[in-house]
C-alpha cells in the first residue's frame, strides 16, 4: 500500500496537523472558555496546549516504535488479534464522527453568516463531494494541499484579527488566576479538546519521510497552534468583552462583523472570513476522513483505500444531519471531543506501556 509517492515530508506533516487540528472549535473557543474561567480563558486556552503537547508525545512515541506500522497493525501485535480489530473498528467510527461533525460545524456557521436560506444538507454534500475528490488521490496531495493553503489560511486570520487592536480594551483580561484551581484544571481537560487532530498520526505514522522527527513535528504544530488559539481569544476578549463572548454562540466570527478594514478596502471582512472558514474546515475533514478510510482500508487488508472514501460518504453525511439545531451540534461535537481524548491519548498510552513492557516494537529513543 506505501509507495515512494505516499510518503510525505516533514513540513508537509506539520502543514497537514496544523490545518488538521485549526479548525476544530476555533469560531467557538473564546465563549467556551469565557464560560469556563471567565477572564482567566485565555489561561485555558495555554495550559491545554502544554497538556496537548505532552498528550501527543504518546502517539509520537509509537510511531517512533513502529515506524512502518499503523495503529491497526501495532495494535494487534501488542494486544493481539481481536482485541486489536476491536480498537481500529472504534478508531474508524470515531474519524468518520468527527469527520461529520466538522462538515456539520461548517454548514452551521455559513448558514448564520452568509447562506441563510440554502438547505444546510446542500452545503453538507457539497463540501463532502469536494474532500472525497482530494481525499481519493491519496495522502500526498492532502498534505500537499495543506502546505499549499496553511499560508494562504494563517496571514489573513492574523491581519484581520490585528486590525480590532486599536479598539481593544486589554484590561478585559482582569483580573488574573480569579478561577479556582479546580474548576481550572477541570476545565483545562475540556479546552484540549480543540486541540485534537493529532491522532491521525496513528494512521499516517508510516507515511512520514522522517518519523524520527516526529517529535519536532509535534512540538512545532502544537506550538503553533497554542500560539494562534491564544491570540484569537485575547482578542475577542480584549475587543467585545468577556461577557459578550459568554453569550455570543460564534464570537471569534461574530468580531469580524464589527472590524473595519484600513481604508475600507474590504467592505465586509466577514465575507472574507467565512471564505478562509471554509478552507479550515475543508483540511480538517481531509485529514480525518482520509485517516478513517485508511484505516478501514488497514483494517480490512485491502489494497486501495479508494473504495472506503465512496463507502463512507452516506454515513458522514447521515451522522452530520444528527444534530437537530446548533446547541445539540456544540454538544455532539463535546461528546466527539471526550471520544477523542480516549482514542488519542488513553488508548494510545496502554498500548505504549505494553509494548515496552512486552518489548514489542523499537526504541522510543
């Protein structure tokens, strides 16, 4: 199944996590937070990235051990047969879930800000029909794809977002470490949950030119994405207020409506920002549901994973219709999110303590 033209570069890797994990929650994280630890979110929002980083080192380690191996095929070896085929059938649910609620995510945010009367399933399918195209060329034009729009995606956000700081009031951010060290540290464990998409390195592991590297790859797409969540949310903090944010159901979308750009170049810059929401969205289900048809394809021993991507398309499509309105949408979205840290942390750490104890595999070194 791995060819020369399947392996990918290492900044290719990092392109493909970072656009992978951006779109998860982003338009959504300041009320979050806000609701969560009120002027001490912004501190969520550092704090799960340092958890998320050494969270990730596991799913690092393992592909450190098992350099030409996915999680479908260490799994087995380390757990044996069924219990392995057990773990990558739960694996290829859970893409396939999150793979729906990101479509599903998109197709709420355009319907309130721009596409008011067009069917939502007629955005659903129309985005999913254009990730299955890329999705079926293989892994290499993904992260090719990713490399090409991480730029075309980051430099805007961050000029728009620059553009709201002569309004900002930064003492919105007052007072400091107000939030009690328990509701803190629970709270810290549901803001991770924007930073998964750093499990589809259980699939795309053996993919990886430099896997050695890995380490590196996590750090800097963590950091960079720690680095981008926390500028947002000071921000909309700093720019409508923290009880604003509480309130508002997309508040990092819902700021760009109130920003002017310099010299009215651009009349409305939510426009643009629903334009480059799009390209979030569209490379984070690439790279989940690729990783799910991979899986599958893994799982099953077949030669192609083409024939998954077609398989697949009427489940991701009816797991995204689930949702009934925008709220139960946030909630499903929060249950994928405690489904991902069992699937990318938990699991994936009782595997790597087995493997060493059993000294199956490589050296984690």
């Amino acid at each position: 199944m791995l060819t020369n033209n399947d392996k990918i570069t290492i900044p290719q890797t990092v392109a493909l996590l970072i656009t992978t994990i951006l779109a998860t929650g982003i338009l959504a994280l300041p009320r979050n937070v806000a609701n969560a630890a009120g002027s001490d979110g912004w501190l969520l929002v550092l704090l799960a990235g340092v958890i998320s980083y050494f969270s990730s080192l596991i799913v690092g380690a393992l592909v450190k051990r098992f350099p030409g191996d996915t999680f479908i095929e260490y799994s087995q070896k380390v757990l044996g047969k069924f219990p392995g085929y057990i773990l990558g059938f739960i694996l290829i649910l859970y893409f396939i879930f999150v793979s729906a609620m990101s479509v599903r995510v998109f197709s709420e945010v355009m319907n309130a800000f721009m596409l008011i009367n067009t069917p939502r399933g007629f955005i659903i399918i129309t985005m999913l029909l254009s990730s299955v195209y890329l999705i079926r060329h293989g892994i290499e034009p993904i992260a090719r794809i990713g490399e090409i729009l991480l730029p075309i995606l980051i430099i805007p956000i961050f000029a728009m977002y620059l553009t709201a700081l002569p309004r900002a009031d930064f003492s919105e951010l007052l007072p400091f470490f107000d939030t009690p060290v328990k509701d803190l540290a629970i709270s810290t464990i549901h803001t991770a949950y924007n930073f998964l998409g750093f499990e589809i390195l259980l699939m795309i592991g053996p993919y990886m030119r430099s896997p050695e590297r890995v380490m590196w790859t996590l750090l800097f797409s963590i950091g960079f994405i720690t680095l981008t969540y926390l500028f947002i949310v000071v921000i909309v903090f700093a720019s409508i207020g923290v009880e604003d944010s509480r309130i508002l159901l997309w508040p990092a979308m819902s700021i760009i409506r109130t920003i002017m750009a310099p010299g009215g170049v651009f009349e409305r810059l939510d426009a643009l920002a629903l334009a480059l929401w799009t390209i979030a969205s569209f490379t984070t289900i690439n790279g989940m549901y690729y990783s799910g048809t991979l899986a599958a394809a893994h799982l099953m021993g077949a030669r192609e994973f083409k024939f998954f991507v077609t398989i697949f398309f009427p489940w991701v499509y009816l797991f995204s219709i689930i949702p009934g309105n925008p709220l139960d949408t946030m909630r499903w979205t929060q249950i994928s999110g405690m489904a991902g840290i069992v699937i990318a942390i938990i699991i994936p750490a009782i595997i790597l303590v087995i493997s060493i104890v059993a000294k199956k595999g490589g050296k984690t070194s």
